[in-house]
C-alpha cells in the first residue's frame, strides 16, 4: 500500500497500519496541482523556501497552534488551507473545520479554491463525490469524504460553530472577522472549542492585518514563538530578517537612490553591504526560520512581500508602490497591510481645524453641489436636543457637508430643555426635508442613522416606525472592524429569546471610520480644477469655527491596561469634552452611506455621474405621525441610482453585505 492509495482507511478498518508519514510540504509537492482559477502557472505545486516550515507545522505533532501574520503575494492561503484541506482529505482524514469571515467569502471559497482542487488534483478527485441514496452528503460548504467531513462556515454564523467537534480548524483572514459570531461571542474562541476532545488538534489562524489596536493576528502572533524569516547577506553572510525601513532591532532594511525606486536595494544590517535583487533569490533558499521567543506548542510567523518570488513583487515594484502610495493615507494603509503585512497605525493626532475652517468652498448650506450624488444623515441623540449632519456622497468617497442641524427639547419650567414626545415629531419632520441643486433638483435623504447608544429603547420604538431603507438605529462598537457590521436583532420574545425577525441594530466600527475621516481630513488641499483624491471633505463656507473644532474633537492615545499592555484608543482632545458631537454626526452619516452602498461601488474611470432625481422617498412611518407641514412637495419616491445599487447583493436591501 502506498500513500497514493487512499483507502487504506476504508474496508480493512481494524487492520490498520498508521499511514506513511508525509509531511505538509511532501504531500503538496507530490499531491497538490495548482488550478488555473488560483495560480499564475497552473501545474505541479512547488513549495517556496519560506513556505515549508509552516506548512510542515501542520503535521509536526508538537505544533499544536500555527499564527500566520501576513502580507499579500506569498501564497499564505493555498500554502497553508488549500494544502491543509487536501491533506486531510487525502492522507490524513479527519473533520476539518474552515472560517472565513463572512459566509459570501466562505461560499467564494469553495467555489474557487475548493472545488478547483479537487477537481485538478488527482488523488482527491474520487474522494468528494456524490453518492447515491446521500445526496446531501455535499453541499456548497459541508464536504464528506472517507473518515471526515469539511466545513467552511462564515465568522458572523453562530450556527456554524455549534457543528459537532473538528481536529484541525483553520481561521482565515482573521482581521476581517465582525466582533462576535452573533450573541455568542469570539469566534477564535468558538471554533476553538470545537477541538477540545482530540489530543491532537491543529489551530491555525492565518490573515493580512488591519489597524493596530483592532487587529487580532497581531497579537496571536506574540502569543507564539515569533519567527521571522532570515536571509544571509551574499557578501558577508551575516543572516537577518528583512525590514522596509531601517530599524532598532535590526533587519536588512530597503533602500533606494532618490527618485529611483525601481533601483531599489537592500542594505546588510552588520557591514552596510548593498544586497541586489538578482540575490533574492539564493538569499531566500538559503534563509530560515528563527524564533524570537520559546516554543509552548505555538508556532507563529511574520513574513511581507519582500521575500517573495512572485515576478510582480520586485524589490523595485514594492518601492514604487510606496512612492505611489505615499501622499494618500487610504493608499498608505493599504500598502503598510497587504505590501508590508504591518498594521496601520494611525498617527493619531486630530486634523488641524484650521486649515480645514481656511479651505471652505463656495456652496451655500442646505443646497447640494455638483458632484453629491446621494445624502445621508447622521443623528446623535442627547438628553435634551437631537444633532444632525446632513451630508453629500459623490464618487471616490468624496463628500460634502450639507447642513448641521441641531433640535432642542422643549423648556420645562425652569428653563432646562428636555426632549418631548413633540422633539421627537420634529426630527420626523426634519426627515421630509429636502436639499436643492443648482439646477433646481431636490435631493432626499436617502438613509438616515440614528445613535441607539443613548436613550436606547426609544430609539429603537422611533426608528421601527421607518423601513431600514430609509431610517436604521446604529450603536457604536469600537471592537468593529468594518465601518458597518451585519444588523443584530433587539426584540426579546417571551420564550427568553432575541427575535430573529423581529427590529434589527446596525454596529458601526467607530474607530474604523474615525480613522478613515482623520485620514481624509488630512489630504492636502487640492487646487482648484485639479482633481480630487479618494475622499476628500468639501465643506461650505457659512461653517463656522465650532463646526471644526468638533469634527476634529478627538485623538488615538495610548491608554495602558490594567493587564499591563497598550492599547491606543480614541480620547476626547482636552478641552472639548462635550463638544465631539459633530464627530459622532459624521461617523453615522458615513455609516449610513456605507448601508447606501458608498463601500460596494468601485467607480470606472469613464463611468458618468447618473441624473439625481429630484423627490423625497415617501415615508411609510408618516401615516402614524402626527403631521406637521413638510418644508418641501412629496412627489414620487426617486428611480433607484444604477451606479449606487449594481453592487448590491441578491438579497435586497439588506441582504447585500458591504465589503
Ligand atoms: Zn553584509
């Protein structure tokens, strides 16, 4: 019998011999066929020198974790679960469990990294298969095959986690995970427990990372051992993991001469030699792993793009990259995540309002400038007024501030507002509002958000009243990590249960959009007729100084915990305590837009405005409102916007989940 037969589980059961052992990296390079669907080069998989060690962690029976922290372009994912899949398939059948954050990436990846092994690889060709009498043995993403079965669920399903118990689960891109599976908490957690009855379990997270204090591979790797990747020097052999700029600690570090960046070089940490990239590829077969901490069962890895041999990650196309990417803090970040395989860090520091107050445009408040496509509102909800936001969405992210609203309370006897049942009729009249173009059409609000953090359960009784195409309550979650994560119900029913179907609260990820606003507000101005990067805040010149000092309200501090380690969270700036609610405005706005579908729609370059039409929705809650005079004419609810709407999912409304 050899390893090329995989049925020695099957028929002869108790006279069993264990299977010839093979590790990770042998059985790919002998099994694993790579599709045309997921590689370059479809053909025998070859495993690259920085790859084996940690696919061979797979089957080392000492590794019980494996953490990945990762840049793009190094084959992290077929490496390490498509092999790992095939593995357990083939050589060593056993219940697999795959998460990936979101149950659309989870189908995706049967669809295209599944299925096409399967079918390219001969040795687990006859293993998935229909059998008759069992058609559910498979489905898009539950597999059986002889001695296991494979499922690959999304990170928000709490179902998916209640399966019966898994010896190997595999976390994929850990950073895009939503804050907890439903009301049932860490996923890492949850699908970890799902392993506690095999002895020997294999837990592997793998993942790019995101912004640091948010992102969670980051951490999972200084829980394990801490291995980087070290090359020797070709001129003096000194061995040293590589870093994109110089550094402390040491690493080779990248260079490149001035306004060459395609000539770019590394240079040896011990004697200053110059390293050329035609010696990338002698130094990276000759490089090992080396741990920066002792080994208790988990093995964890750190490696960027720098020591890849994909022919589209030069040294000098990675320096290029950065030069593009320099000037634009949305295009640093993602170069810093997916190029370097670092978290964002943001600086922290708040914008400086002052020059933001000196760049205002000529637009008047309450009118809709050319390039607004769509508005939202953002409410923050006080004990005695209700502030607003209105503001413009337009191509590239860009936006404009429309109109600051403020609704006091009502006075009570002593002259303290206090918000009535009449304060709350007034917000829903400020929703028939309506904002002219130039041209004289009349833009509606199009998704109004409403904070559901304050004064909770009367917001939730005010909001249901409104479809969720038009009103939806948000509560901010600083653990998120999108801008806006999927809506979770709030209705208790009497059997002690949340109300699946019942009204449902959207989490926004407040740190996620505070980071991205300050890096907006942060762009440089752009001269007139030039145009705007991705982003950029236009705002009107009636703005007075309060406005701004409130948008720019907070900043990313470093705050010590009491378990010893630094987090930096978002602070009020001293001074503005109470006054940050222009911020808070902005951030539901911006996550009512992402609900609008602003995130889903990546804009071609040819691709023409549509024509705004110009009526309010009509509002179904109106009927139980008691009527107040609407500002403006209610005509017919507008076409939808084609070029808002073509990425929205299948499901409708709110069954297409922003990306
Ligand atoms: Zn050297």
């Amino acid at each position: 019998m050899t390893d090329a037969d995989p049925h020695w589980l099957s028929g002869t059961r108790g006279a069993l011999r264990p299977p010839p052992h093979l590790s990770l990296s042998e059985w790919a390079d002998k099994h694993y066929h790579l599709s045309p669907e997921s590689a370059a080069e479809p053909g025998r998989w070859r495993t690259l020198p920085y790859q084996r060690e940690v696919m061979d962690c797979v089957t080392d029976p000492a590794v019980e974790r494996i953490t990945w922290w990762k840049s793009a372009r190094i084959g992290a994912t077929l490496s390490i679960i498509t092999n790992t899949i095939g593995y357990h398939i083939h050589h060593d059948p056993c219940p697999v469990l795959l998460v990936q954050p979101t149950q659309e990436d989870a189908e995706r990846y049967s669809k295209e990294g599944f299925a096409p092994m399967v079918r390219d690889c001969p040795s687990l060709t006859g293993l998935i298969r229909e059998r008759r009498g069992k058609s559910a043995a498979q489905t898009l993403c539950h597999k059986t095959y002889p001695g296991g079965i494979l499922s690959i669920v999304g990170a928000h399903s709490a179902r998916g986690f209640r399966s019966t118990s898994r010896r190997v689960v595999i976390f994929d891109e850990v950073d895009g995970y939503p804050p907890t599976a439903g009301a049932e908490g860490d996923q890492i957690k949850l699908g970890t427990t799902r392993t506690d009855y095999y002895a020997d379990r294999k837990i592997i997270h793998v993942s790019t990372p995101t912004i640091e204090g948010i992102s969670r591979i980051k951490p999972l790797f200084y829980q394990g051992d801490q291995r980087r990747y070290h090359v020797p020097c070709p001129h003096c052999g000194h061995r040293d993991f590589m870093v994109f700029s110089k550094q402390e600690d040491g690493g080779h570090w990248m260079q490149w001469p001035e306004g060459q960046p395609e000539h770019a070089y590394f240079v040896c940490s011990a004697g200053g030699c110059v390293i050329r990239h035609k010696d990338k590829h002698k130094m990276v077969t000759e490089g090992a792993w080396v741990a920066a901490a002792p080994f208790r069962g988990h093995a964890s890895f750190h490696l960027w793009a720098a020591y890849s041999f994909s022919p589209n990650a030069t040294w000098g196309q990675l320096a290029q990259e950065f030069v593009d990417a320099k000037d634009n803090p949305e295009e640093l970040k993602t170069f810093v995540n997916t190029v370097l395989g670092e978290t964002w860090q943001d600086r922290g520091e708040a914008p400086d309002w002052e020059q933001l107050y000196a760049r205002r445009e000529q637009y008047k408040v309450g009118t809709v400038p050319e390039g607004a496509h769509f508005l939202t509102e953002g409410v923050d909800v006080q004990i005695d007024r209700f502030e607003i936001e209105t503001v413009g969405w337009g191509l590239d992210k860009q936006s404009w501030s429309i109109e600051r609203t403020v609704i006091m309370g009502e006075p009570d006897a002593h002259g303290k507002h206090i918000k009535t049942p009449a304060t709350w009729r007034k917000l829903a009249a400020h929703f028939n509002l309506t904002y002219p173009a130039a041209d004289g059409r009349q833009f509606p609000v199009a998704l109004t958000a409403i904070d559901a953090g304050n004064e909770t359960q009367a917001v939730y009784n005010f909001c249901r009243r409104y479809p969720m195409s038009r009103v939806i309550a948000v509560r901010g979650v600083g653990t998120e990590r999108t801008i806006v994560g999927l809506p979770s119900p709030v209705d208790v029913m009497n059997s002690g249960k949340r109300h699946q179907r019942g009204y449902k609260v959207w989490p926004v990820g407040v740190n996620v959009a505070k980071t991205e606003l300050y890096g907006w507000l942060r762009l440089p101005i752009v001269p007139d007729g030039e145009p705007c990067p991705e982003g950029y805040c236009h705002f009107p010149e009636q703005h007075g100084v309060e406005y701004f000092k409130q948008l720019t309200s907070e900043h990313l501090i470093p705050v010590k915990k009491r378990s010893g380690h630094v987090r930096r969270e978002w602070r009020v700036v001293p001074g503005m305590n109470d006054r940050n609610h222009g911020l808070d405005c902005r951030v539901y706005a911006r996550a009512a837009a992402s609900v609008y579908g602003l995130d889903r729609h990546i804009p071609r370059d040819d691709e023409a405005p549509p024509p705004a039409q110009g009526a309010p929705p009509q509002a179904t809650a109106e009927a139980q409102q008691p009527r107040e005079p609407a500002p403006a004419p209610r005509k017919q609810r507008p076409k939808k916007e084609n070029w808002i709407t073509s990425g929205r999912g299948k499901g409708g409304f709110l069954g297409g989940r922003r990306r």
